[in-house]
C-alpha cells in the first residue's frame, strides 16, 4: 500500500529571500513622536533634534539608577506606552508597521538586549520585540512583519522599555525613535520563502511550503505562479491563492510520480522567470 509523503531524515530547511525590493506604499503615522503623547516611567521623552526619513522623532532618555525607581523593584523597567487614536488603527490592510532608531549613551557598547518594543491590542494581548539592530550613533530600521504579531484584536497601544538589570548604575541611555509608518506592497511580492519537506519521496502528492507575502488582498487571492523545474526544465506550473502574510501553502503534484533527483521551487517569477527559490530533494520511494 502506497504510504503518505514523507522527510527524508536530516533534511534541513532554509529561507530564501526575496531578490528584488518591491513598490511600497507609506502611511506616515508622525502623531507617534510627540512627545505628550507617550506617557513615561523612569524616564523622559524630549522631541529629537533628529528627524527619520525626513520625519519627526521623539527622544526617551534613560538614567540607569540602580537605588531609584519603584520602592519594591529599584533596579526595574524604565518605559513609556502610547495609545492609538482611532485615526491610527486600521493596520490589516498594510503588510508592514516600521520606524527608525538612533542611540546614544554613556557606555562605549550596548548590552545584547538594549530596548524592547512593545504592540498591544484593546483587550491587552501583547507582541514583544527585543530591538537587538540598536546600534550608538546609528540609524537603524525596524519593520514588524504584521502577519507574525499574533494578537487577536487590532494594534491599540505601543511601548518602549529597557531592563536596568542589562545596564550598569549610573549608565545613560537615549533612544530616538520616528519615522512611524505603515507599508505595503503594490504587487505580490515574497519576501520569505522555504520548502517545509526540502526532501521527499517521489511519489508525493503535495508539496508544503511556507511562505511570507505582501501585495492587495486582492491580487493575492486570485492566485500567484509556482514553478517546478529540473535543471532547464519546468515539470509543473501552478496558480494558487494566497492570502497576505505569513502562510503554508500545499502545491498539488502530479499524479505521475517525479523523477528522483534536484529540484528548483520557483514563486511569483517575473517576466523573465526569475524569483525567490527553494531547494527541493526528490528521492526514491521505498513503498515502489
């Protein structure tokens, strides 16, 4: 009796990113670096001298003290939190919520964990993001893939926070932040791709693979090319439907068994058939 797919032991999967930048569309959120708007704990927001992407940007400014701060925990968490006017929700039709960081502090190195960025809902579900890209005296982007926030409800509240106990007393540390945005793609466009069974029998079915991918739901529902090739040869064409973000998708096979050897997963090629790649091991079956 023939068996189900299987993974050929010791297979290893891996990403494989998209080659091109896509066309974006921005939403700038600039209501997010005011100053008045953050309400901070331990520590102060000043409006930056700096601006981000032409933007403004607010400044959390930190004194690490290790005998101040709450009497029950005085080495604890100095933060801040903003809460989302109504005009500043309705993220689920963009791919990407992003911002632009620049440190600066009194050490001469930053700890492995110097800021954390904080995404809420209403009913307080929360995503938390350890901004390890932080680097003194250097912009650096952050961009929050939406699909992989996994709250429930809608973003209503954003915060910062630092634990004292990655500092030492008397450190300083400043944080500037702007440049809030959300973005999306005007075209399908994928960013993440790798084959969940990177080797298989030949005589499988489907073939799953995770992908992550931005564009208009609509154009997303109304399918994307998948190739399969060996060598030159294409030896399956397929146009599914996606959703945006980050999914497994099941690409049907043939009924006619594959032929053992390498193989080359092609998504959303362009014109000249180029796209983000997977590799794929076919091997032989024992159930034959």
């Amino acid at each position: 009796m023939k068996q189900a797919c299987a993974l050929v032991a010791g297979a290893l999967c891996s990403a494989v990113f998209a080659r091109t930048e896509p066309s974006l569309e921005y939403r700038y959120l600039d209501g997010l670096a005011a100053p008045k708007r953050w309400a901070p704990s331990e520590c102060e927001v000043t409006v930056s001298p700096h601006r981000a992407w032409e933007h403004p940007a607010a400044c959390m400014r930190i004194p690490v003290d290790f005998h101040a701060g709450e009497k029950a925990y005085p080495i604890g968490w100095p933060r801040m939190y903003l809460t989302l006017n109504a005009e500043e929700q309705g993220w689920s039709d963009y791919d990407r919520f992003e911002f632009q960081l620049f440190t600066e502090s009194s050490r001469e190195k930053l700890p492995s964990r110097p800021v954390t960025f904080h995404l809420y809902d209403a009913q307080g579900q929360k995503k938390l993001i350890v901004l390890e890209q932080a680097a003194l005296k250097d912009w650096r982007t952050v961009s929050v893939n939406l699909s992989d926030i996994g709250l429930a409800g809608p973003v209503a509240r954003l915060g910062f926070n630092i634990n004292e106990s990655d500092y030492s007393d008397k450190d300083w540390i400043a944080f500037h932040v702007g440049g809030f945005r959300l973005a999306r793609a005007t075209a399908p466009h994928v960013t993440e791709l790798r084959a969940v069974t990177p080797a298989l029998f030949c005589d499988c079915r489907v073939l799953p693979i995770e992908l992550v991918i931005e564009g208009p739901a609509a154009q997303l529902a109304s399918g994307i090319p998948v190739q399969l090739r060996t060598g030159t040869r294409t030896v399956l064409t397929r146009t599914l439907p996606v959703t945006r973000g980050r999914q497994t998708l099941y690409v049907p096979l043939d009924t006619s068994p594959l032929t053992p050897g390498a193989y080359t997963l092609t998504v959303n090629p362009d014109a000249g058939g180029s796209g983000p790649e997977a590799a794929i091991s076919v091997t032989t079956t024992p159930w034959q």
